[in-house]
C-alpha cells in the first residue's frame, strides 16, 4: 500500500473508480449506497491502481465506455485494518460472527445488507470505527486474458479496498486518470 507522510502523518493513497462523465469531475468521491456492498454503505477505494483499473473496465464503463480513477488522500488511522493487522482481522471477523450468532439466535434473516447494517449501527459507530481495509481473492476475472498469477491457484496479490464511513477522512481527492476505455 503506497502512504505519504503530510505534516508528520502517514496517509494512505486510494483509487477511487467511476463512470467517466465528460468534462464534470468529482469533487469528492461518490458514495456507494446498494445493499450488496461488500464492506457496506461507504466511499471505496482500492490501494493499488491497478485494480482500480479493472474495476473501470468491469463494472464502470456501462453508460459512456469509459471510466475515470481520482487519487485520494486518506486518513486510515481509525479503521480497522483486516489484511495486515492481526488483532484487526480478528476483530472484524469475531464481529461478523457475533452478528451471525445473534441473527440465527433471534430468527433475523441474514443477508449481507442487514449484517452491514447491525455492524454499522451497533458496533463500528459506537467504536468510532471510521472505516474498513480488507481483501478479497482475485479468482474470478470477467476478462479471460487477465492474469492474476503465473501459477495457478497462488493468488499472492491481494485485491485490497478501503471503505470510509465520512467524507471528513478524505484529505484530497482529485483526477488521477480521465476518460480510460
């Protein structure tokens, strides 16, 4: 993950992917509000460029054929940090358990919007939880001539995204990448 130190403080840069839309940019990164969102509501952003660029070319090229990718300025300090810290990932995992647990004890339907939201509002906001930084496996490319891995089956890139919960952990946001097809 690339970090910037700005006034004694190390920030994480971020990615952050959409639909290309002429000459208007983005002043800020747009908030991803569907209920299947992985890590729930948020502002998502991958570490490394090039899985933002992947994401342009599957999923945000629909309406023009074209995407963007903004660089950001993020301050991850309150987030929980499930790919490189231990105690982070343990405690996000005993989270989404707990959550389960409590689901099937009480009849509640589990589905990933409503996990999301139980950890939302009764653990990550009570916690002051600003954010989540997770991984997932890049098994599954739409494009098949797109390699993930010499060796098959060792995935040893890790896909990582931040989700933030506020805008107010966004130190900057600007045009990284315009128009790319």
């Amino acid at each position: 993950m690339e970090r910037v130190l700005i006034e004694d403080k190390l920030y994480l840069i971020g990615y952050h992917t959409q639909e290309f839309r002429g000459d208007t940019l983005l002043s800020h990164p747009l908030k991803c509000t569907v209920g299947n969102a992985w890590l729930g509501i948020g502002y998502y952003f991958w570490t490394e460029l090039e899985f933002a660029k992947y994401w342009g070319e599957d999923s945000k090229k629909n309406q023009t054929g074209y995407y963007d990718v903004y660089k950001a300025v993020l301050d991850d300090e309150r987030c929980i940090n499930a790919v490189f810290d231990e105690q982070g990932y343990f405690f996000f995992r005993r989270s989404i358990e707990e959550t389960i647990d409590y689901f099937k004890s009480n009849d509640i339907e589990i589905s990933l919007e409503q996990v999301h939201r139980f950890l939302t509002d009764n653990i990550w906001r009570v916690l002051g939880v600003d954010g989540i930084i997770y991984d997932d496996k890049p098994t599954n490319p739409r494009k098949s001539d797109r390699i993930y891995s010499e060796i098959p089956q060792l995935y040893y890139k890790k896909r990582i995204q931040i989700v933030l919960f506020s805008l107010k952990n966004i130190r900057s946001f600007e045009m990284f990448l315009q128009k790319q097809s």
